[in-house]
C-alpha cells in the first residue's frame, strides 16, 4: 500500500473502538489446559450489553439447544468454552464496527463466514494434533480486515464489492486496485492496534500469502480452512469453482488428496449440526 493509504487506515483504526479488556484476554487465552471457566464467566457477566448480546447468540438458530440459555456459565457447559469464546467476540466485535453503512456487504454473510472457518480451523488442528483453540480464535479473525475497510472506506468499499460481482476474481485484488489496501493489510494493522500476539496478528496478515517469509504455520493452517469453506459454499451454491490452495501450506500440513476431502466432509457436517 502508499504511504498515504497506509496512515489514513492507520489514523480510521486508532478511531475504532476497542473491544471490552475480558474479550482482548479471551483472544490471547490459548492453549491452556487449566483455565478457569467460572472466574471468566463471572468476568463477562459484569458486561451487561456484551452478555446480553452474546446469549442472544448462544439462543439463536446457528447454536439452538434444546434448553433456553440464560447465563454465560450455562452457555459455556452447553456449548462449550470455544463456541461461547466465539459467541462473546462476535458479540463484542459487532460493536467496534458500524453496520449498514456500506451498499452490498452483508454482516451476517461476514459473520458466518467466519464462524465456519474457525469449524474448519479447528477441525484441521485435532487432525494434525495441534490445540484447536488458537486455530478456531485465529481462523474467526482472519477477515477481519474487512471490517476495517468497509467502516473506513464503506463507498470505496461499495466499489470493491460492485467490480467484485461484475468481474468475478479475487476480491482480494479487487481490494488493491480501488482502495490500494487489501483486507489481510487492513487486518494487520488492527491486530498492531489492539495488541493481539504477534502469532494472531501473522495469520491475519498472511492468510491469503502462506508462502509469504516469516508467517507462520498457522497462517497456513487457516489459509487451508478459509480455503475449504469457500469450496463448500461455492458446492451448496451449485458451484464447481474451487479456490486454489497454496502448495506450501499443503505441504506444512502434510495434506493428501484424501485426507482432505475427509477433512471437508467433517467440516460439511459439523457446520451442518450448528445450523
């Protein structure tokens, strides 16, 4: 990106609102086997608008359970602590970033996108027995970025989208050519901005490049996920378009043809079983 580009999304970031500290710690809690639940319960609950916006969630079609859910400590037992640590960033996050400021971008669509990557993510990590956590977290802010740019830039970003659906390619690139930014760009200056670990903030930024020198395995690892849901979406839309896949982050997953159409079908239904 210019210099300019550069410090104008720079400055629209620092702008943003952070997210509350309880969703910063829940981001940057991995990979930790000793973690206590109800003191992070009880953390959340003292945020009456997030805990309510997060048990809407948890209460919604995408989590329906065959109980009503009312506390933050009964949705972690139900649901688990990743899915309720999806739901409170979701929550959270919704906040930050305005909606419907920008014409043909879907935050719902975003959203969900979203929330099956980080299925994917996870799924990929228990296969190559690395802890799911980080994985879900890093695969559920990959596109972040996005975000930025639609509440930095929301008519520029109305033009990303409309050349998008009238030229097809890589909206990626699309990105480039109107903004001169892209949402992995965008989505690393966030990462900088709210402090999020150098591991989180290389799988935002390198998500689209794993080949790219210093990212990281994790960025492959949620490069491959990201992959994988665009195909399955791209099927259920009666689509034969498959997004191509980085060789090295095949290889950095040590992946096969048929380890990866099982790897796809799991992630088919599990995504399947939230809906």
């Amino acid at each position: 990106m210019t210099t300019a580009t550069r410090t104008q999304c720079i400055q629209n970031v620092r702008d943003l609102p952070s997210p509350p500290l309880i969703v910063m710690e829940l981001l940057n809690i991995v990979d930790q086997d000793n973690l206590d639940i109800a003191l992070l319960a009880g953390k959340v609950s003292q945020d009456m608008a997030l805990t309510a916006k997060t048990l809407r969630l948890a209460n919604s079609a995408y989590f329906a359970t065959a109980v009503k859910v009312t506390t933050i400590h009964q949705a972690i037992t139900l649901l688990g602590f990743q899915n309720v640590r999806t739901l409170i960033t979701k929550a959270a996050l919704t906040g930050c970033f305005p909606e419907r400021t920008c014409k043909g971008f879907d935050h719902t669509v975003f959203w969900r996108h979203s929330c099956d990557a980080s299925v994917a993510a996870g799924i990929l990590a228990r296969h190559i027995g690395m802890h799911p956590d980080i994985a879900m977290t890093a695969a559920l802010l990959h596109d972040i970025g996005r975000l930025v740019l639609v509440s930095c830039f929301p008519d520029e970003y109305a033009r990303v989208l409309a050349r998008y659906h009238e030229h097809g390619g890589a909206l990626i690139e699309a990105e480039r050519d109107i903004l001169d930014i892209d949402h992995a760009e965008a989505g690393e200056l966030l990462a900088i901005s709210w402090n999020f670990s150098d591991t989180m903030r290389l799988a935002i930024a390198g998500h689209h490049e794993p080949d790219r020198h210093g990212v990281g395995f994790l960025a492959a690892l949620v490069h491959i996920a990201n992959a994988i849901v665009h195909q399955l979406a791209s099927s259920d839309e009666g689509h034969e378009l498959a997004p191509s896949v980085a060789r090295t982050a095949w290889q950095a997953l040590n992946l096969n043809d048929e380890t990866y159409a099982r790897i796809c079908g799991e992630t088919q239904r599990a995504i399947a079983r939230q809906r």
